[in-house]
C-alpha cells in the first residue's frame, strides 16, 4: 500500500475520525481527501475492503 506522508500527530484519534465523518456527511470534505489526509490511498483502501468483504 501506497502511503504518503502524514502531516500532524492526533491529540485525540476519535474526535479527530468523528470530526472528519461529520465533514463527509456534511459535504465540505470527500472520503478520498480524508482518507489522503491520513496518509492512505483511496484506490487502496477500496481494494482492501473489497478483498475483506468477499472473504467473508
């Protein structure tokens, strides 16, 4: 998997998730720029799930 550098250290990880699923759901962020923004690949992330969905 392809990563790219992350930019900032999380003070607390799940305000931070819930924060960025807030701006999803709100449209002012896509899920491939969350995703981008912590350092992931959005072509990856979706391959993976897919292969974990079909196992099982």
């Amino acid at each position: 998997m392809n990563r790219i550098p992350q930019g900032w250290q999380w003070v607390d990880p799940q305000k931070e998730f819930n924060a960025v699923k807030t701006a999803i759901r709100g449209g002012l962020l896509s899920r491939s720029e969350a995703i981008s923004a912590f350092g992931y690949d959005a072509e990856d992330i979706d391959r993976e799930i897919a292969a974990d969905k079909q196992r099982a």
